[in-house]
C-alpha cells in the first residue's frame, strides 16, 4: 500500500486531471445552499476513468482492511457513493447495500436497500464530505437498524472544522483519500491556479461563510 502521503497526492493529481474537481477563485461557484465557493466537486466523473477507477478501489478496499479489518457488510452513501460502495464490495467480496437521505415514499418505503441485519459490521463509502450532515444520515439509519458501524471511507473532504465537530460528536472514524489542502497544494504545483490564488483558497477552507459572502 502506498503512503497516506502519497496517495492523497494522487488522488488529487487524478480528480484536478479529469476535472473531478474544479477550482475558480475569480469566478466562484454557486453551492446548492446558496454559498460562494472557489471549489466545485463532482467524484462521479472518475467512474469514466477505468485507471482511476481501479486506483480508487484499490485504495478505499486497502483502508477499510487496514482500518477495520474484517467486516460484515459495505454500505454506500446514495448518490454519490452507490458506485464507488458497490466496487469495493466486489473487491473485498463482501454484501453491498446502500442508504438514502430519507425514506422512500412509495413501494416498501426502504431508506436502506439491499439485505441488511441487526448485529452485523458495517464500514460506510462516501463520495464526498463537507459538512458531513447527509454522510451521517445513513450512519444514523443503518445503526438504527441495529448495524455496528465501524466508520467511513470518503474520496475527498472538504476539511471544514464542522464537519470534524459533526463525526466527533456522532463517534465516527472518517478516512479520506485526500483533502483540500492537498488538492490546493497539488493544483499550485500543476499550475491548475495561479500562485496568487493560493491565500484566498486557503481562506475559504478557514471560513467559507466569510468567504461567500466577500465575493457576492
């Protein structure tokens, strides 16, 4: 296995790459919130990358056997993390379900799909992580259904100190491929941004509110 190091350079190197992820401090991004943000993240894109795809199975299949060891059953995070849940299921030869933000409101009205029961081990897969509030939802669900959740496995967080606040207060472990340091650090390397972006980029990862509302 590659080092933490490492493989949070690559992963970031692979989604600037493929424009998984897109950073714009001049033009910022408008969040489903309503937020200004300099950074757009969309992981599905590496799902189109088989080199990428296979890296990050590879590495999430590596964390979850290095982290937790033997576990009963792999959840995905609907939407995001379906895909990426189910690969590293096959991968590790495990049960895969997935959980979505809320019950359905037809058919069976399952929030968790997929064969699932009390007592069993459960480690969560995540596209993505900001706030952490919807990853938490399903953490939530599936121990609400009596599963013993071991912890999460993410792609790519935000770093914001809410989001650390949120997983600490529901004692949850939270492993990310890579982060948004190492993804800004990457992208100046690679010249993705300007060298005079680079302060108002870590900024925004200080105070995001602060920031949105500077560049209203």
């Amino acid at each position: 296995m590659i080092n933490n190091t490492d493989m949070a350079a690559q992963t970031a190197e692979f989604l600037l790459k493929v424009k998984a992820v897109k950073l714009n401090n001049e033009q910022p991004f408008t969040w489903a919130s309503g937020r200004k943000s300099p950074i757009y993240c969309d992981n599905r894109v590496t799902l189109s990358y088989p080199e990428i795809r296979t890296f990050i199975r590879q590495r999430f299949s590596e964390i979850v056997t290095d982290q937790w060891g033997d576990v009963d059953v792999i959840a995905g995070v609907a939407t995001g993390g379906i895909a990426q849940g189910a690969l590293v299921a096959q991968e590790l030869g495990k049960p895969f379900v997935y959980v979505r933000s809320e019950q359905k409101s037809h058919g069976l009205t399952n929030q968790i799909e997929g064969e699932i029961h009390s007592g069993q081990s459960v480690v969560v897969i995540e596209d993505l992580v900001s706030t952490g509030k919807s990853s938490l939802i399903a953490v939530k669900a599936l121990r609400e259904k009596g599963c013993v959740v071991k912890g999460m496995a993410a792609i790519f967080t935000y770093g914001l100190q809410v989001a650390a606040d949120n997983f600490a207060a529901e004692n949850v472990d939270l492993f990310t491929l890579t982060d948004y340091d190492t993804l800004v650090q990457v992208a100046q390397q690679h010249e993705y941004v300007r060298p005079e972006d680079f302060e108002s980029l870590a900024a925004w990862r200080l105070n995001p509110e602060r920031w949105s509302e500077e560049h209203m």
